[in-house]
C-alpha cells in the first residue's frame, strides 16, 4: 500500500473514531413546544438536549413580545436527566413569548436556537 494510500486511510479512520467526541447538544423536545398555542401560561420552560448539557455554562431566556424577560434566571438541571434543563417563569399574560436558548454539552460545545409560543387569551 502507498503511503498516500495509507496516510487517506488513517486520516478516515480518525475521522470516525473522533465523531461521536465531536457530537453538539442538539435540541430534541422543548416545553412548551415550538410553534404551541396554550390555553394555560407555563410556569417553566424546559428544554431537552440530545446529549448532557452544563446549566452553570447555559442559558434560556424568555422575553415577551415586546421584549421584556420573564424568566427568573435560575436555570436548573433535571436531577434525572443531564440532557434536560429549565427554567421558571414569572406569571404570563396572554400573548406571543420567545425563548432563546444557549446550551454548552459536556465536552464543551456549544449550540444556540430559539423558537416562540403563544398563551392564548
């Protein structure tokens, strides 16, 4: 075998064997869900990552359609889940509230989303 020959095959092999190190906390399930329409304000908003995510290196605000936080900042992690974090809410009047979401995984990476859900009056 060649030495370029070699030198492809070990660049593929480290390739697939860094991947799963490489992974990024993905947004798999957020409450409530992106896009809903409640009939009841939640009390927190709590989002579930596809890997464990740090909440001391993470954030989750919700503003309201003007802009203002109604979250209280104290974002905690699921004691049985290291995937899921959240955060509580201040008392929510009917509208349009957006969450903007920042998480660091485990191995440090870091991802950021954010999405929007209605209170209906």
């Amino acid at each position: 075998m060649s030495n370029v020959r070699r030198l492809v095959a070990a660049a593929l092999l480290l390739g697939a064997l860094s991947s799963p190190a490489c992974a990024h906390a993905l947004l798999r399930k957020a409450i409530p869900a992106s896009g809903a329409t409640l009939q009841a304000a939640p009390r927190v908003v709590r989002l579930s990552f596809s890997e464990g995510v740090e909440a001391a290196f993470s954030t989750i605000l919700v503003r309201d359609a003007a802009g203002v936080r109604v979250d209280l900042g104290a974002i905690t992690a699921a004691s049985d889940d290291a995937k899921t974090i959240s955060v509580p809410l201040k008392p929510l009047a009917p509208g349009v509230y957006t969450v903007e979401w920042h998480a660091t995984s485990v191995d440090a990476h870091k991802t950021e989303g954010h999405f929007s859900f209605t209170v209906a009056p």
